[in-house]
C-alpha cells in the first residue's frame, strides 16, 4: 500500500510540475546545494595558500571570504522570488551558470581583484541558485511523504557539503592547488546544468503576468547585506563599537523600510501574509534560532583538531567523516519517523539530542585529547540530532505556502539559515575568545552555549502547528 501511495504522489507530483521527472528536481537541488554549502566552508583551507599564491594581505584574505558570504546572504530573497516570477529552470540555469563561470575565474585569479571579484560573482550566483533548489523541491513534490523524503535528501546531501568541505578542500590544496577548490566546480556544475536543461520543464509565464518588486528587492539586499557585514565586524570590533553598530544599524532601518513597501506594493518581493501561516513564522525562527548553534559543531571542532590536537587539514576532513554520517542518518530517518509520529516530536527529540550532544563536546574538550575520546561520540550525537531536527523544520517552514510562492517561501527559509548562523558565530567566537587564554576552555564554552541555545531553539517547536499524518 505504501508503494502504490507514494508511486501515486510521484506521479502527481510529476504533473504538477509540468512534466518534469522527480529525480531530475531532486538530482539538481541536491547537487545544487552542495555546491553552494561547499563554497562555504572549502575555501578556508585554502586561504594560506592563495595568500601565498597571490601575495594577498590579511585585508584581501578577509575579503576572500568576506565577499562570498555577503552577496550570498544580500541577494537569497531576490533570488527566491526571481524563481517565482521567471520560472524555477530559468533561474536554476541562470544561477548555476553564473556560479560555475565565477569559480572558473576565480580559480585561475592572478590578483587580489580578480579573485574577490570573482568570489563575490559566485556568491551571487550561489544566493540564486540556493533557494531554488529547495522550490525545485516544494514545487515538484506535493506536500506528504514524498516531499518529507525530498527534503530529508536536500538537508542530508547539503549538510554533508559543509562537513566535508574541509576534507576536500585540504586534499585539494595538498595534493593539487589552491586553485583547484575553485576550479573542482566547473565540471560539477557543467554536468548539472545538462541535466537541469534536459529534464527539467519550466512551470509558466508568471512573469508575463508580473513584475519584479525592485524597490523591495534593493532594500532587502542592502539591509540584509549590511546586516551580516555588522554581523562580521562584532567578532573584531564587539558589539557597542561604531563600526559594528552603523552597518547593523543601517541594516535594520533597510529591513524596516522593506517591510514598510512590502505592505503597500500590489505585488511584493515575499508576501507578509505568508508570516500569518504559524508553520512558516515558528519554522522560521526556530530554525534561526537552532543553526546559531549548528555552525559550532564544524567551526569549533576544526578549530580544537588543528590548533590543540594538531591535526593536518586532511586529517581533520577525515575525522568529520562520521558527523557527516551522523547528519545522513538522522535526515534518512526522519521521513520514516515523521510517518509515523507527530513531527514537532521528532523535532523536539532531535534538538534535545543536538543539545545533549553540545553539552557531552564541552564537558571532554580538553589539550589531551584524543579522536576516540573528545570527538566521536558527541560529534555523531550532536550529528545526528540535527538531521533529525532540521528535516521537520524546513519542511514546516515551507508547508501552506502556495506553489507560485515556493521560491520565496525558499528565499526566507534560507535567509534564517544564514542570518542565524552568521550571529551565532559570531557569539559563540566572542565567548569563546573571552573565556580565557586556553584554546580547549574557550571552544568548550562556546559548545556549552550552543547547547542552551539549542534547547531554546527547540523549546519553539512546541508552538509549531499539529501535523496530521
């Protein structure tokens, strides 16, 4: 009976879609966000070898990083309704093609501008190509077991991306090039854009029928752009000094003004009365809420293996590797248990988890150490957890929202990803620095702050509607 159920909403889904194949929009999207997950946190390996490579100072190194990561977070909400109005496959191409032609340029970079420009280009590139990848999802697959699958897939697969970053960008810088965590893209994304052409089916003309909300799109860019940069500055600068208060300052009157025009225009960038759906609002801010936590589990640990245990990069890519299982496992079961069990449950379980895990790194993080000891059991605690944790949360966030809406619904789902983990980093950098000059004391705070913030995090799924299955 399961078999025919899920055969008939594959089929219907199929349909819905315009005739594009599920595993095409599940193939994409998932390759899709592992790139962009990837770039994230590949290019911090590589960052000695471009500043010798290229003769970068530490300003430009900065911005290396800097770059990415501030187009990426500005242009999600633009990116996300640019999908709605202009067709998923447009968008999905038009995405894929300007982050695979950036990486191509920045992997053969003979400058400082050349290489941030570049990784400013793929992080634009990455803010389009990012959203859609779970409307690809939400579009394709009715709401029911088969999207719960998907999106477990998505979760699992885009996670795995930033786990394993470190590993592959330390294989690569060792044994080939810094150039090459670029340059690894371009074949990635030329094979994806052949299956993206071939099988997807574009959904419509709803751009004929409506125009882009530019001044929405300018102030949600700029505010939250200028959000992540004050964000960024806290952690040199603290959180009182001028130049991290005017840009997040800044910030917040843009966004204020952004929901201002987003009231009064007659076709906005993000419908406010999506937020009147409490999946979508709870979804939302627990899931920014709970990855203010989940950066710890990478940052930190990369940082406890290399600065205190000593490990080389590709040893600490290696040792990831069951955090990486962790997280494949907790989103490959959550499907079968939200089957069976009411999902705000299995969200709950799972974020206890997450914290317990938190609380078990901070308590054995210390300059003995040792792989067996200090990282494997609370990392594959921790691990899983969030993949049971994360699949019901993205999945409500995005539940109730009208197909037409699905990209900016994906929009907002990824903005609270990484807005949240851009001010939990932050935080948890700052505690951690301030805890002492012992390198171990000060990532074991920052995972016993994690931990509560998780628990907090989890505490809002119990405001999150009841699911009926």
């Amino acid at each position: 009976m399961t078999t025919i159920h899920e055969g008939g909403a594959v089929q219907a889904a199929d349909r819905r879609a315009g005739g594009t194949p599920p595993w095409a929009a599940l193939l994409a999207a998932s390759i899709g966000q592992f790139l962009v997950v990837l770039d994230i946190s590949v290019v911090n390996v590589a960052l000695p070898g471009m500043r010798a490579g290229l003769g970068l100072g530490a300003t430009s190194l900065q911005w290396v990083v800097n770059a990415y990561s501030l187009a990426f977070a500005g242009f999600l909400l633009l990116g996300g309704r640019a999908a709605d109005l202009f067709g998923r496959k447009r968008v999905f191409i038009t995405g894929l093609g300007l982050f695979t032609a950036a990486s191509l340029a920045g992997g053969l970079a003979q400058d400082a501008g050349m290489l941030i420009g570049a990784r400013a280009v793929q992080g634009l590139g990455a803010a389009i190509l990012a959203p859609v990848t779970l409307s690809l999802i939400t579009g394709t697959f009715p709401e029911g077991p088969a999207r719960t699958k998907a999106i477990a897939m998505w979760t699992a697969v885009g996670t795995a991306g930033g786990a394993t970053g470190g590993l592959v960008g330390g294989l690569l810088t060792d044994y080939l090039s810094w150039r090459w965590v670029l340059l690894i893209n371009v074949p990635i994304g030329a094979a994806v854009a052949v299956v993206a052409a071939r099988w997807l089916r574009e959904e419509g003309a709803a751009a004929a029928r409506q125009r882009l909300d530019v001044p929405g799109a300018v102030l949600v860019t700029g505010g939250v752009g200028l959000l992540a940069f004050g964000i960024g500055r806290t952690e040199h600068h603290g959180w009182t000094s001028a130049d991290s208060l005017v840009p997040l300052l800044a910030g917040l009157v843009l966004l204020a003004l952004f929901v201002a025009v987003e009231a009064r225009t007659a076709q906005p960038l993000v419908q406010l009365r999506l937020f009147r759906l409490r999946s979508v609002a709870v979804g939302n801010l627990a899931t920014l809420v709970s990855t203010m936590a989940g950066f710890a589990l990478w940052y930190f640990l990369s940082l406890y293996m290399q600065n205190v245990l000593h490990y080389s990069a590709v040893r600490t890519g290696v040792s990831f590797l069951p955090h990486t299982a962790g997280i494949i496992l907790g989103s490959k079961l959550a499907p079968t248990l939200m089957a069976r069990m009411d999902a705000r449950l299995l969200a709950a379980g799972g974020g206890l988890m997450a914290a317990a895990g938190f609380a078990w790194q901070s308590a054995v993080l210390d300059a003995g150490g040792t792989f067996a000891g200090s990282i494997l059991g609370p990392g594959i605690v921790m691990a899983t957890g969030f993949g049971l944790l994360m699949t019901p949360l993205v999945e409500a966030s995005t539940a109730g929202a009208d197909r037409a809406e699905a990209g900016a619904v994906a929009g907002v789902v990824n903005t609270s990803r990484t807005i949240g983990g851009a001010i939990g980093l932050t935080i948890l950098a700052t505690a951690a620095a301030r805890s002492g000059s012992d390198l171990a004391d000060g990532y074991a705070t920052a995972f016993l702050i994690a931990a509560v913030i998780t628990a907090a995090g989890t505490a809002l799924v119990a405001f999150l509607p009841r699911t009926r299955r």
